[in-house]
C-alpha cells in the first residue's frame, strides 16, 4: 500500500504531480489510511471496526461516507451517534468527521437546524440519535455510519430498538450496507453483531495508528489502562468476555457508565480499606457521592499500592480535600485503634467511621451490586483497575479478579454501603 511506502518515496511521487493533483493528493485517503480503515472485500452488510482507542475510526467512517457520497448522488445515508451532540460534534464537525476531511470544492453543506448534509451532486446524510430511537422509524436509507455502538443507551432496550427501526429503513438504492464503528463493549447488541453471518469484523489496537497519534495520547492511555484487562478492551480493541458467574458484569458497568453532567453533590465520602501491611496489597481509596438526584456516583479511585502507613492516609487526606468529602469510612478489621490514629495523624479533621467487616467481602458486595442492577449508580468515568476487580467477584464467595484481594472494591463497597444502604443495609459499625 502507498501509505506504507517511504516519506522520500511518497516526496518524490507528489513532487511530479501537477497543482491540482498535489491540492487533491491530501484528500486521497488511500495515501494516508492503514488495512484497518479501509473497506473489506466480499458480500457483506454490516462492516464492524471494532478497535482501541486511537485506531483511527472515525477518520475511517467519515471518508467512508464520504466516498458513497461522492459516487452517488442518490445515496441517503443515516449518521447515528449515541446522542444527537455526539453525531454533530464527532461525525460532522469533529477533527476526523466528515466536513473536515472533504475537499473544498465538494463539501457537503451543513444545515444543523435540519440535522442534514447535503452534498454538491445532490447526495444527503441526515443525523440521528441511538437514545431516540422512534426517530428512525419510518426514514429510508441507502446506507447507514453507527458510532460508537458501544455507547448506545440499553435502557428499555433503546440501542437494539435504535438498531432494528435502522434495519427496517434500510430500503433504498441496491447496495445497503452499515458501517459500525465502535471500541468494544460487551452489550448484547454489540454481541449480536459479532455473531451474525453477514458481518464482516475489522479489529486492531491503538499502535495499529501510532504514525498518526501524539506521544502524549498514548501516554495518557498507558497510564490509564495499563497492566489491566480493560486495557484489551479499550487499547487492543479485544471484547472481553464476562466471568461466568460475577457479581458484575461489564455490559452491567457500562450501562452504568455517566456519560453527561454529573448533577451537585448532597453528600461525598472518601472509603479506605487499608492493608494489612506496606509490602502487601494495595490501600483501596474510593471517592463516593450522592447527587440532588438521589443516585449514588462513583468519582474517583484513589488507591496507592505497596504505601505506608503514612503514604496512605495522606493520599486518604489528599483525596477528601480535591473531593470536598463530608466523612472519612475506614475499614477497621486491621486494627481500629491503628487505622484511627494513622487519620488522625495526616491531620484529617472529618468524622472517621471505622467499620469492621462482619461478613465476607462478596457477601458485603451483594446488596451493592444490587444497587447496580436497580440503576442506582453511575461510574462518572472509567476506573479500569477498580473495574476490573469489581467483575472478578463471584457470586456465592470467592475472588478471580486481578491481585490476591480485591481492595479497590471493597473500598467502592464500603462507600456505597454508606451512601445507600441505610442502618439496616449498612455492615455493622463501631466506633473507636
């Protein structure tokens, strides 16, 4: 492929073109894309790329879109987001979307009160939202970009009902086809997908597009995600499968996933589940709230590993400082009198609750991930090591999750437990 061939190569082929050709030769995307954007061979009608964060997708569907376009004045095609501000802001006006990587003379004209593109030749692309899924009742298409399909809204079955009213309209022209773009999830609509005869699969991970991503973005995601299974997910573009038998499922955490404004604070509260010593397990640190809305949000995961005594309940005080927490939930099971003397000691002037673990830590994990089936929490963002622990949790006892403990989630545990659970919810409590 071109776009692999040498920079002195590709300097010396554009420097024999003439100006329209060199003013063309940036919107060819054939000399710039990678295998993974560009379409596969063979009958197929749904096209899945399904990669890691940074692998080039959305480039991939807006020149896809385009090129239908360009080639056919006829083509309607459907643009569907998980929300209309995402279609807008990512497939349309984004540094990848579609006005952005076409040509001057043929850029489609972008009418946002009519949620329409319209093309030169006559061709349009009209925008749609995966929450509003009766939209798509009724509209025919000739063909159909899906972003993000991972992100589309379960609730009352929105994203498979999104889908089908999709199918259904999918009526014109000879050729339908779908582009679905997304960074794996495990949703049953995106599981539908994988499984079906007539989809083909494009997958590959975020290094796949490293030539084109800044030193600092892949920074940032090794940071975030690596050395956890999330980062198969959402670096290696890898669906990861669920344990049989957790207390959590990933598709149950993304449909708890906050996607919008996180509402004002009524109450926050930092949980600590301490380690039994500073060569040993990690100091889980969780950061809680509960909104004006009365659901519970999980802020920020803390945690310090291999710390101190010291080192930890600094970062205990750090973390209830940034979050403006109203009361510190300490386990105790390790020694009361030591967990409450070390606070105390990194000059933490809330109330302590010190709780002791009367139960083990699946039983006190039920009720909690009960709160999650019921829609009662939401992760505002996504806390990959936390995660990761949380859905090793099995049902019935016993831990397959990453580490010997699961101290992050006993953390989160401890936290909501407080928040939500009320005195006769609540693990038994002593107070120093």
């Amino acid at each position: 492929m071109f776009s692999q061939a040498s920079c002195d190569l590709k300097d010396s082929f554009v420097a024999g073109l003439d100006q329209k050709e060199k003013d063309e030769w940036s919107f060819d995307f054939a000399n710039t894309a990678h295998d993974g954007q560009l379409p596969p061979s063979g009958d197929w009608r749904t096209w899945l790329i399904m990669a890691g964060r940074g692998f080039g997708k959305t480039r991939a569907g807006a020149e896809w879109v385009r090129s239908l376009a360009e080639a056919n004045r006829y083509a309607r095609i459907a643009l569907i987001g998980a929300s209309l501000g995402e279609a807008r802001s990512v497939m349309v006006e984004g540094e990848s979307g579609i006005l952005a990587c076409s040509p001057p003379e043929r850029r489609p004209v972008f009418e946002p009160s009519l949620r329409r593109l319209r093309w030169p030749n006559g061709a349009e692309a009209m925008l749609y939202s995966a929450a509003e899924p009766e939209s798509l009742r009724g509209p025919q298409h000739s063909h159909a970009w899906c972003d993000e399909l991972g992100k589309w809204s379960n609730a009352h079955d929105r994203a498979l009902s999104a889908w089908n009213n999709l199918q259904l309209g999918l009526r014109l022209g000879k050729d339908q086809r779908v582009l679905v773009t997304t960074t794996p999830r495990s949703t049953p609509l995106l599981a539908k997908l994988v499984g079906a005869s007539d989809t083909a699969i494009t997958r590959g991970p975020t290094s796949a597009n490293t030539g084109n991503l800044p030193a600092s973005f892949l920074a940032a995601m090794e940071a975030e995600f690596g050395g956890t299974r999330l980062a198969r997910q959402e670096l290696d573009g890898e669906l990861l499968e669920d344990i049989e038998g957790a207390l959590w499922l990933r598709s149950l955490i993304e449909e708890c996933r906050c996607e919008g404004a996180v509402p004002p604070a009524r109450r926050v509260v930092v949980a600590v589940d301490p380690p039994a010593s500073a060569s040993g397990d990690a100091c889980g640190i969780v950061v809680a709230m509960v909104g004006e809305d009365g659901l519970a949000y999980v802020r920020a995961d803390c945690s310090v590993e291999k710390a101190t005594p010291e080192r930890w309940a600094r970062a205990v005080a750090k973390a209830a400082e940034a979050w403006g927490a109203d009361r510190v939930v300490a386990e105790a099971n390790q020694g009361g009198a030591m967990v409450a003397s070390v606070l105390r000691a990194a000059d933490i002037s809330l109330p302590v609750k010190l709780v002791h673990a009367s139960r083990g830590k699946t039983a006190r994990a039920e009720p909690v991930a009960a709160l999650y089936e019921a829609g009662r929490v939401k992760h505002a963002g996504m806390f990959a090591k936390l995660e990761d622990e949380m859905c090793g949790l099995m049902a019935g006892g016993g831990y397959e999750g990453p580490g010997r403990s699961p101290d992050r989630a006993d953390a989160l545990v401890w936290a909501l437990s407080e928040l939500m659970l009320g005195k006769s919810g609540r693990p038994r409590v002593r107070t120093p």
